[in-house]
C-alpha cells in the first residue's frame, strides 16, 4: 500500500533532504550515453571548439532538465497534459507564420537568444494527451474514443508536414499510436488503422510528400540510380562505415569524416563517424547503452499500474526506440533519408532536451509510484 505521507501536493520539490530523488539507473543511461556524444561530436565538428562549447553546455543543460524533472510532482502532468497540447498546436501553427526559413524549410522559432523546434515537444506533449484520452475515456470498443485520439495525432503530424519535416512527423504518430498500444487497444483496431493507413498510402505519395521525399524513397530501392543526388548521403556514410571496420580508424582519424565527405556528420549522420572511427565495437558499446536505457523505462512500464502513466511512458520508450532504429537504418540504406537524429548523441539542443525532460519524468514515475509501494 501507497504511503500517504509521502504524497505532496507541490508542482516541484527541490529538497534534497531525502536524497536526489532520481532514478538511478536511468540517470546512468542517460550521463553515459550524453558523454559517448561529447566524445563522437568533438571528432564530428572537425573539432570545432565553439560547437563543442554549444554542444557539451547543452549536454550538462539535459543532466539539469533531466534532475528537474524528475522532481515534478507526477499528479500535474496529467492536469497540465491538454494545455501542453494545446501549446505546442499553437506553437507549430506560429511556426507557419513565423519561423524561421533554413535550408528550404520553416521549422524553428527564434526567441532571440535561441532557436526553438516546437515539432520536438509534439513528441512529448501528444502522448500526453493521448494517454489523457486513455485514462479518462478509456477506448476498449469506444470508437469514438479512438477517433479522438487519431485527430489528436494527426492534427500536429499535418502540421510538421507542412514545415517540411516528413521525419519528425512519422516520429510523432508513432508516439501516439504507441499510446494506444500499450493501452491495450484490440489487436483487431490495430490491424484495422494499418489497413486504412496502407489504403492513403497514394494520397500521402502524390499529394503530401514533395518530390526530394519521393526521390529519397525511391533512392532505398536502387541506391546506385542517383549517387552523386538523392543517394550521395548513403554512399559516402556506407563507405565511412565500411572504412571502419571492427575496430575502427581510430578517434579524430576518420579520413571521411574529417574530409567533409559525410554530410550533416553531427546531426543526422553522426552515426556513420561512429561507424568510421570507432567500428564494430564502438556501435555495439553504444548499442549496449541505448539497451540498458530502453529496459530500464520498459521495466518502469511493466511495474506501473496506473493506466496514465502506462500509455505516456510506453509512448515516450516508442519514440525512442524508433528513433534509435530509424536514424540507424536510414544511414545505412534501410530506410529512407527523413531527417531523424541519433537521440542523445547527434548536436542539436532541442531534440536531446526534450528527450532528457521525457526521461526525467519517467524517472518521476519511477520514484514517487514505485518506491512508494
């Protein structure tokens, strides 16, 4: 039984009387993992030291999220999940307004001392709101409950669409169809929204995707069509990857790394420099950690009982185990090239800190449900 006195009705407490109150486990993963990327970045940016001063600020910027989250009183994030969603709406309808244009794409927000990517808190924010739906409405045979909870995703996905970012996107429905997933949704529904899926699946080739994102597609079924286009960034990260071999070239001694040749090395395609300079046995090292992450949050999962917070973490661990195998297997050609980075190891300041805030409420879970019992 759940000790009352240990319940609180503060949104934060910063006492540090009883401990840091973290889960431990998790904050290993997640400083292990960070400090992998300050190593793997430093190579990447050609050891450029004003981004890595960017990049390790930003590092030490997730322990902090990560620690303060932990210590929010789990009982708001339900109360606050329809006006987080509702933000972060509004927030991806002003960046078509007024965002700012990069690369052909309108994406981020300028708050004058920082850009900011809304599309990323949609990845946190929408399975809230889907496990809001869940917990209070509950969708076993309720269509009209689903129904609710698909508008509720693909209201931000068509949104992130427009930017741009077709990436982005499809990791945002999957952490919202993960919440419907470990809800307990009939199997039958799922198999249902598959079929209706793979049915609009000419609408969205035809009438949403621009032509690079059909190009790009197209490029996974004969890479060699277009080597020097739609294929230039798969050959030259395959040919770093292949140069690398077991053990790898070595840290700072990638020659198509520090050549130039990997495009986007520190975002997108930070893990063909792995590949290069570390090898095999440096992305089985990181393969390890993203392991003992990913269990440790599913282990949370299982031990939960409250349906809430079941379907937001099982959310949370989806989209970070399709971005982990996304990132991976568009860099080797598996998949087409969408734009997803590395969690946690690939620069870019909104992307790792909102996985850190995610995992720091996981591990808000953790301590105020788990150890309570």
């Amino acid at each position: 039984m759940r000790n009352s006195t240990h319940q609180s009705t503060k949104l934060l407490d910063l006492s540090i009387k009883d401990g840091w109150k973290v889960d431990g486990l998790l904050f290993a993963a997640l400083s292990l993992i960070l400090s992998y990327s300050i190593i793997v970045v430093f190579s990447a940016s050609g050891e450029n030291a004003e981004l890595m001063t960017s990049h390790m600020i930003r590092c030490l910027l997730a322990i902090f999220v990560f620690i303060l989250a932990s210590r929010i009183n789990v009982v708001y994030v339900k109360q606050f999940a329809a006006k987080a969603f509702v933000l972060t709406v509004l927030l991806l309808v002003a960046v078509e307004f007024f965002g700012d244009l990069r690369m052909g794409a309108r994406r981020w927000l300028d708050l004058g001392f920082m850009s900011f990517q809304p599309s990323e808190l949609a990845k946190l924010t929408v399975p809230m709101m889907c496990a809001l739906i869940v917990a209070q409405m509950g969708l076993s045979n309720k269509v009209r409950n689903i129904l609710i909870s698909v508008g509720v995703i693909i209201v931000p996905c068509f949104l992130v669409l427009q930017q741009p970012d077709l990436g982005t996107a499809i990791m945002i429905g999957v952490s919202g169809f993960a919440v419907l997933f470990f809800s307990g949704l009939p199997f039958r529904l799922l198999l249902g929204g598959a079929a209706v899926g793979v049915a609009a699946s000419p609408i969205l080739w035809f009438h949403v995707l621009r032509p690079y994102q059909r190009e790009r597609i197209l490029s996974v079924l004969n890479p060699d069509a277009d080597p020097l286009g739609a294929g230039y960034h798969v050959a030259q990260a395959k040919a770093a990857i292949g140069s690398g071999g077991i053990n790898g070239t070595g840290w700072l001694e990638g020659t198509q790394t520090h050549l130039g040749f990997i495009p986007e090395q520190h975002t997108d395609f930070i893990f063909a420099v792995i590949g290069e300079e570390f090898g095999f046995v440096g992305f089985l090292l990181l393969v390890a950690l993203y392991v003992f992450l990913i269990a440790r949050v599913f282990t949370i999962v299982i031990k939960l009982d409250d349906i809430y917070a079941k379907s937001f973490i099982g959310g949370i661990v989806s989209i970070l185990s399709a971005y982990i195998v996304v990132n991976m297997g568009m860099v080797i050609g598996l998949f087409p090239v969408v734009g997803v980075p590395l969690p946690l190891i690939s620069f870019g300041g909104t992307a790792t800190l909102t996985m850190a805030f995610s995992l720091g409420l996981v591990s808000a879970y953790s301590v105020q449900k788990l150890r309570q019992e």
